[in-house]
C-alpha cells in the first residue's frame, strides 16, 4: 500500500524491513483478530532457518507434512479429516516430550539435526510408516541454533522502572532492533 491507503490512519509508509511484529499489526487488513492468531509464532527477522529447539510445535508439524512422502499425507497430516487427532499430531507430541525432558535436564534437545530425523526414523510402529519424511529437503530449513535473539529486559530501582527489549543477529554481530 502507499501513503494514500495509510494517511487516514495518521501513518506513513516506511518503505523499510519491519522492525517489530508490532508494525505488522498497522498494515491495513491484519485485524486483531488475524494477528492474535499468529503473533506468537511469526518473526519479521530473517532466521534463515527454523530452530527445531525453540519453534512453536504447529510450525514444526506444519513444516514436517511439507516434506512428507507418500500418497497418504494429506490424510496423515489432518488435511482429509481436519479437526481429528491424526499421526502427525502424535508426532508433534513425540518432539514435545522430548524437547521439555531434555530441557528439563539443562539439555539442548536435538544437538544437531542428525539427532532430529534420528527420532523421526526412529518412530514407533505403525507412525514410522505412515510418517515418512524427505528428511535432505527437510534439512535444508531447519537448524539448532538461533541466529536472532529477542533479548527481555526489565528492571526496578525504588519506583523507576525500566523496560529493555533487543534483537541481535548473531551472524552478523549487531542489533537489529532495539528499545527502550
């Protein structure tokens, strides 16, 4: 949109990368309804890939039925029958578990992504034949490392508060964002 589409709300155009998510809920059309919807699971940054570790378990599953291989994936994946539990939402709770144990023990859950496609290979019967991942396309978007930290800050001395929140890119050694 341009300036026209914008001016009756009080805003220009930036013509610029998003700094926050928060920006992304001024564009005409995303309702607070639509936003709340994906706000958690959505960045504005250039991750390059998904951390396995750390993303929200719907983004993962989604991600894992892309690279599903075999006639029955779309009725593996809910797309058939949508609202029932389905063999990949058991999955999905497969990685949860293991993600909250490890975790729990000060472990990183996958140390690389050998050791996820490891437990997707390593599934039970019948969910390791019925899940059946592309895992060399897979792995070409998924990592276990951060690239982009939000870093949360806050703070209280008498009654002064003070609120800090950052964005760093660790691949390119320097912040993205930051606010006070």
């Amino acid at each position: 949109a341009e300036d026209d589409d914008y001016s009756e709300f009080g805003y220009d155009i930036k013509n610029a990368k998003y700094d926050s998510l928060a920006e992304l809920h001024q564009v005409e059309g995303v309702e607070d309804e639509l936003y709340c919807k994906f706000a958690d699971k959505l960045t504005v940054y250039d991750t390059f890939k998904l951390n396995i570790n750390t993303a929200d378990i719907e983004i993962i599953k989604a991600l894992l039925c892309e690279f599903m291989v075999g006639p029955t994936r779309d009725m593996q994946c809910g797309l058939v029958n949508p609202g029932l539990i389905t063999p990949i939402d058991i999955v999905g709770g497969y990685i949860e578990m293991c993600r909250k144990v490890k975790m729990s023990m000060f472990m990183l859950p996958f140390p690389s992504v050998t050791h996820f496609t490891r437990l997707l290979r390593g599934l039970p019967d019948p969910l390791n034949k019925e899940i059946v991942v592309n895992t060399g396309g897979l792995q070409q978007f998924v990592d276990t490392k951060s690239k982009i930290l939000r870093i949360k800050s806050w703070g209280q001395f008498g009654r002064t508060e003070a609120h800090l929140e950052s964005v760093y890119d660790t691949s390119r050694h320097n912040f993205v964002y930051w606010k006070e």
